[in-house]
C-alpha cells in the first residue's frame, strides 16, 4: 500500500459523517473535511449522534425487557445479568457517594452502560459499519465513524451533563450563597476582613479552575483513550492491504491481540467515568463549610 493511498485511508476513517450548511448556503452532508470544517459549530456528526441514540435505545429496552420477565423464582440469563450490574453499581455508588439522592444510582448505572455500549463498538472491524453505510446511501466515498466516545462532541455532552448536576446539586445543597462562598474564601483564609477580600480573587481564580477541570478532564480522559485505540485498530487494518502475506498475517494477530486486551479498556473507561460522576456529585452534595 502506498504512502499516500494509507494515509488517505487513516483520515477518512477518521473523519465523520458532517451535516450542515454548505459554502453555497444549502444544507446537505460534507464530502470532504474541508467541507466539514467549513460548516462551523452548526454542523452536526449525524453518525455520532445516531449510533448514541441507537446504543441509548438498545440499553433501556434491554433493562426494560429484564424488569418485566424478572421473577423471585429460578431467574434467566438476562435477568441474572442485569442483577449482577445493578448490585455492581449500587455498591459503587454506597462506597463513594456520601449524601443521598434517588438520582445518583440510576444515573451511575446509566452512564456505565451507555458507555460501555459506546465503547464496545471499537471491537468491530473498522471497515465492517463504514462499508455497510457506502452500500445503503451508494456513495462508497461516504465517511463514517461508529464509535461516539472517539468524538469529542459526544464526550463533551456527556460531561457537560454531569457539570450541569454538579452545578445543580451545589447550589441545592449549600445553597446560592454556600456555592460562592464555597468558591471565593478557600483554599486561603484569614480572620482579618481586609485580607480575606484581597485572597477572593486568588481563591476564586484556584477553586474555578479546579472546578472547570472537572467536566474537561472527565470527556478528554474518555476520548483520548478511545480515540487512541480506535487509531490503532485503523494502523493494523491499514497492515492488510499491504499486499505482503507475512505483514497480513502480523495483522491477524495484531488485531486479535489487541482486541483482547481493548476489552479491559473499553469496561475500564466506562467504569472510571462512572465513579468520576459519583465522586463529583458526592463532593457537590458535601456542606462542610
């Protein structure tokens, strides 16, 4: 395979399926990233948003499906299954969060699934779901990217939720007054009053840094090792059409290599963005000051 051609290859497996207003004032789907990026901040990744929602809809009906056949006798696979998560999360949840809220279980068994299901599919072979979307639109140019925590929109939503309930839950808690305080007199304090009007701007300026990290450490932690294992599935796929027998069947095992051990982090990172909810809503929920 040549340079060019591989290349090629990387970034349209990289780039995703762009809806938005085109240069001549239309709308209609970007053909080139140079056209998606044309398209500005109201361009939406039609593949991103949709593959969420699916995985979102197979996740409830899933649950759905286990609470109207759960039985108190000789339970089925299903239901042992999603007994087991439920406990799993529920015991995540009375370790780390301190206060009490119905949300947060929920919330947390949610977030873990969803993302998990997200996650899960970097384990298809990465030209399987672009090659069925160039057969059904006919257009074998078409780009299309199936996993949504490789994109930092999906990400980012997600944790920009999660930042809205922290905000939310701060303010129920300590009230509007708490949450300022909360964020202009520590981590320094002073008895005098003068001094301690002239630490608010430093105070303020350490506790919303710290407070802003918080959303934008838990979505780039997530994209970031997706992103990072998504590439290398596309870098051994791009070892198959090399051409050469021995560097195909390096490939082979590379890929399945590789897939066993993206299983730990696809669970993992599911799981550390979970408890990263968990604990931040435990701290929004604390009133110590």
């Amino acid at each position: 395979m040549a340079a060019e051609t591989a290349s090629g290859y990387i970034q349209h497996h990289l780039q995703n399926l762009t809806f938005g207003k085109l240069a001549d004032g239309s709308w209609g789907f970007a053909h080139s990233a140079a056209e998606a990026k044309a398209m500005g901040f109201w361009a939406f990744h039609v593949d991103t948003l949709g593959w969420s929602v699916a995985l979102g809809l197979i996740f409830v009906l899933l649950f759905r499906l286990a609470a109207r056949k759960a039985t108190s006798g000789q339970p089925g696979r299903l239901q042992n299954f999603v007994e087991v998560l439920v406990e799993f999360v529920d015991g995540s949840v009375k370790d780390s969060f301190h206060g009490r809220s119905a949300v947060i279980a929920p919330l947390a068994l949610t977030i873990f699934a969803w993302v998990f299901l997200m996650n899960a599919i970097d384990l298809i072979p990465v030209d399987w779901i672009p090659q069925i979307a160039a057969k059904l639109t006919g257009d074998h140019e078409i780009p299309f990217r199936a996993v949504p925590t490789t994109d930092p929109n999906a990400t980012l939503g997600m944790a920009f939720s999660v930042f809205a309930l922290i905000i939310f839950y701060s303010i129920k808690v300590k009230g509007l007054g708490g949450f300022i305080g909360e964020l202009t007199l520590h981590p320094f304090s002073s008895k005098n009053m003068a001094v301690q009007i002239l630490l608010i701007p430093v105070n303020f300026l350490l506790e919303f840094v710290t407070l802003i990290a918080k959303p934008i450490s838990l979505a780039l932690r997530l994209f970031g090792n997706m992103y990072a294992g998504e590439l290398v599935f596309i870098l051994i796929a791009v070892m198959f059409g090399s051409g050469l027998l021995w560097l195909s069947g390096l490939g082979v095992a590379l890929q399945w290599a590789w897939a066993v051990f993206h299983i730990l982090i696809i669970t993992l990172q599911a799981f550390i963005f979970m408890m990263l909810t968990i604990v931040y809503l435990s701290m929004a929920h604390e009133d110590n000051h």
